[in-house]
C-alpha cells in the first residue's frame, strides 16, 4: 500500500472518531445533521434519465448561489456545434433551459466543435471555458477559450479575442478542460485529448496562465489509461482527478480516477467507476461531479447512450448517486432506473398505443385496448416496483417485463405482463406478437382503495408478482420463455396511473 493511501485511511479513522465524539458530546447537533442528510439523499435522478431533453454530452455542473447549472456539449455534427445551451435548477429534479447562452457569433475565432463547457465564478463574473474547432496540430486556429458573463445564463462573449491555450503542450490536445478553484484560492485548469492530461495554473483574471515553481507553464499529469474529459474535485482535504477512457462512440467509454494530496499529482490510477451496463446504457462517461451543500452527498453528472441508439452523436445527461468508501476512495457507481415524475415529464419513455401523459407526480394513461409505454432498458434478472392506481373501466393496468419487438395493439409485444384490475383481480401472462397466453391469475380481496405497490421479481424461470404485501408473492409461475428484454407499463381497458418506478438487478 502507498503512502497515499495510508494517509486516506488515517483521514477516515480520524473523521470517523471525530462524528464518534459529536454524536456522543452534542446528540442534538447529530441528530439534525443526520435528518439534513436524510432529506437530501437520493440514490439517483429519482424523477429519471435522462434529466434533460435532447441530444447532449459532456456535462459539467457548477452551484451558483442556491441554483444547480448544468453546461453541456450540443451532441451534433462538429459543424453543428456552434452553441452551448445551459440548463439550471434548485432542487435538481425540474430543470429550466437558457438557449445558447454562448455562439460562435459571439466568439470571432471559433467556427465548429464548440465543446465540453467548463464554468466557474470569481469575483462576481462568470466564466465558461470551452473548446473550438477540434485542431489537430500547432498550425491551425483553435484550442480552448474563455468567454465571461454578468450572469449564469450569459449571454457569454469572449474575453480574449484568441484561445487561452492554441497549442498542442506535452502531447495534448488542447479540448475537454476543466476549472477547479482550490481552498487558498488558486486557480487550475486541467485538460487535454489524445491520451495526454494537463494542469495549469490561472491568475486571478481567469483569463491568463501563470507559471509553476520550476518555471513551467504546462505540467504533465496523465495517468494510466487517460484518453480526454479531465474533472478535478476536492473532498476531505484530498484531490480527485477523474477521466474518460475508450473512444467517445463506443460502448468501452468509461471513467476512471485517481486522488492525490496535491491538486497538480503525482495522479496514479485507482480504478474504473462508471461503465456501460448493458441493462440500462452504454457508452457512459464524460463527467462532472458536484457536492449538495451542508451534505456529503455527491453526484456524478455523465452522458450515456441508449441501448437502442447506435448513432455516436444520440447521446443524453444523467446523474447517479456516487458513494465513498471509508478511505476515501469511490465505489462504482451503478446507473439506477428511476422515475417518479416529480418533473412532469416522460422523458426516456416510448409509449405505443394509447394515450399518455405525465403530470401531477405520477405517469397516466387514459382507458385504451393495450396502450403501453416502455423504457429503454434490458434486464434479465431484477426487482421492479411500481405504484398502480387504477382510475376507471373494467380491465387492469400494471407492469410490462423482459418485453421486446413492441408496436402499436392489444398484445403487440413479445414478453410479460402483470396487472391488476378494480375488482381486486390479478393476471399474469406472456405475450407473442399478438398472441397472449394467460399463466396465472389470483383474486385478491376486494380493495379498498385503487392504489396499489406492485412487485415483480423475475430471476431466472421463477417469476413473482406481489401487490401491496411484498411478503407473500400473490402468484408465482416457473415460465422461461423470455429472459430479457424492457421495461414498462400497460393499461388494458382502464385508465391508470403510475408512480415511483423502480428496477433494480438482482445478482
């Protein structure tokens, strides 16, 4: 074990004894300090990825004041990118959009390939460090500018007339920065592209770079495995580095990191957090972290392909719950399947038939023959919870799983169902393009209320469905017909509505 190391596991032995002597010598101050974490705590987008609608990358996230800013890539053609939008939000579940809040009009120099946005404040402007034009060698125009602000939301107009960084120093390409101000109040920047990461130091200005002790200008960070998309966070005293490994377009992109008790290294890999998952998306990488204030809650911010997409550009934000370890370093994150359509949107879900709309907190569909609605998602074995209110006819609403080749008709899919009707009366069955095979159904007490948790558990060929007593199964079937596939919900002749979506893997 390396020096590093055993200082992060001292730091944690030390912070642990010092919540030990709060807790034991100030209960109140504990007990408010844990309810103030409670009620932050999310395990992810709890109202669903993606958070934002559109075709974006390259997320990065800053908190100004009580607001949440996000600064994403326009995932385009390169000689489409030529705006940056923001989107911002106080309570990281509805979002408000601000269109493009930086152009190539407002930047004489840039022309293309506007990407990967990096914003800070200080002394009360707001900065947004950028790159242009994709250059690949010292001759051509381009690299990273900046471009200041009186607000968050710009508009943004460019502070130098020329990039900060128009070269190629140590290899690297001068894209995909990222600015960190440390607690003495200097500033760096880290970037770089074509598996080469630099640090730099930033005068007060934010418009101009200083010079380390030795001299230099540009010093070489790069650790094992970097390819582009450099992200600097600070937490208990120690720096995080994270990147992007893989090509951008496949589905091997990914993020690793390393920490260090200096913000310019010596960064050693620790290991890889984000990756694909082949049930929920790919290609998922290109980072930003942010702290929820007065908390040590973190998130991750990331963009993500869907499974179904297979274009490079087709790319979307999320965010996950990012979790440390008591050394300090980070566990993988795991991309969670989440809606409870606190944002009033649909976002990420596909509906075929019937007609549908979210609001209200909860995701409804008026009474059709089969309408259904579908994420993105492909799982084998897993837990999906849902809530089902079911609002008039005499049919059922429920859950779809392990479904595929969905279209427009009553069983026009080929997977499961489970629902639930008025009267109590539970059904489950499998589908086959239109024809629908019954494999069990229960009748349960007639309910008095229309609201009910259902539960399906499906782990290999054993398939359960629970409602409302997650205790005891009300039908369980062996069937091994289909063993992967989406997610999603269906109404039957009867209108619905659903709520607090929820699918995890098991195994």
């Amino acid at each position: 074990m390396n020096v590093r190391m055993l200082r992060l596991q001292a730091k944690a032995v030390a912070a642990l004894l010092a919540g030990c002597l709060v807790a034991m010598f100030s209960p109140a101050t504990a007990v408010a300090t844990a309810k103030a974490a409670t009620a932050t705590a999310t395990t992810t987008a709890d109202a669903g990825n993606p958070f934002v609608d559109g075709w974006y990358a390259d997320p990065d996230i800053a908190m100004y004041d009580d607001t949440y800013w996000v600064y994403p890539t326009t995932s385009k053609t390169y000689a489409e990118q030529t705006y940056l939008d923001a989107f911002s939000s106080t309570d990281l579940v509805n979002w408000t959009k601000h269109e493009k809040v930086l152009t190539t009009a407002d930047v004489e120099w840039a022309e293309y390939a506007v990407w990967a946005p990096a914003p800070v404040e200080r002394n009360g402007k707001y900065y947004l460090f950028f790159a242009a034009n994709d250059i690949q060698n010292d001759s051509s125009l381009g690299g990273i500018g900046v471009a200041v602000a009186d607000k968050p939301e710009g508009p943004y107009s460019d502070a130098l007339g020329r990039p900060l960084v128009g070269k190629f120093h140590n290899g690297a390409q001068p894209i995909d920065q990222d600015v960190f101000i440390d607690d003495d109040g200097q500033a760096y920047m880290y970037y770089g592209g074509w598996g080469h990461a630099n640090v730099v130091k930033l005068n007060d200005d934010m418009t101009s770079l200083g010079t380390f002790a030795d001299g230099s200008t540009y010093k070489e960070i790069t650790p094992a495995d970097y390819v582009e998309g450099s992200q600097m966070f600070k937490r208990d005293g120690m720096y995080y580095l994270m990147w992007s490994e893989g090509g951008w377009t496949g589905p091997d992109y990914s993020v690793s990191y390393a920490i260090s008790d200096s913000p310019t290294g010596p960064f050693e890999k620790i290991e890889k957090v984000l990756a694909q998952d082949p049930a929920v998306a790919k290609g998922s990488g290109h980072n930003s972290v942010v702290n929820v204030p007065g908390t040590d809650i973190w998130h991750i911010f990331y963009h993500r392909r869907p499974l179904s997409e297979s274009a490079g550009n087709n790319r979307q934000l999320a965010y996950d719950r990012m979790h440390f370890r008591p050394d300090g370093t980070i566990e993988p994150v795991t991309m969670r399947v989440r809606d409870n359509f606190a944002d009033g949107n649909s976002l990420g879900w596909k509906t075929y038939g019937g007609s549908w709309s979210a609001g209200g907190g909860s995701y409804r569909a008026k009474s059709s023959p089969g309408g259904k609605a579908l994420l993105d998602t492909n799982f084998a074995d897993f837990t999906y919870d849902a809530n089902v209110r079911v609002t008039s006819g005499r049919g059922d609403a429920g859950l779809l799983f392990r479904a595929a080749r969905p279209a427009v008709g009553v069983d026009s899919y080929a997977g499961y169902y489970a629902g639930i009707g008025r009267t109590g009366k539970v059904v489950l069955g499998r589908a086959d393009d239109g024809v629908w095979t019954p494999l069990k159904s229960a009748q349960l007490p007639l309910p008095t209320r229309r609201d009910h948790h259902l539960r399906i558990s499906a782990v290999g060929s054993t398939i359960k469905v629970y409602v409302d007593d997650m205790a005891t199964p009300a039908i369980s079937v062996t069937d091994d017909t289909y063993r992967s596939g989406a997610n999603g919900v269906r109404v039957f002749d009867t209108a619905a509505a659903f709520d607090n979506i929820s699918v995890d893997k098991v195994g």
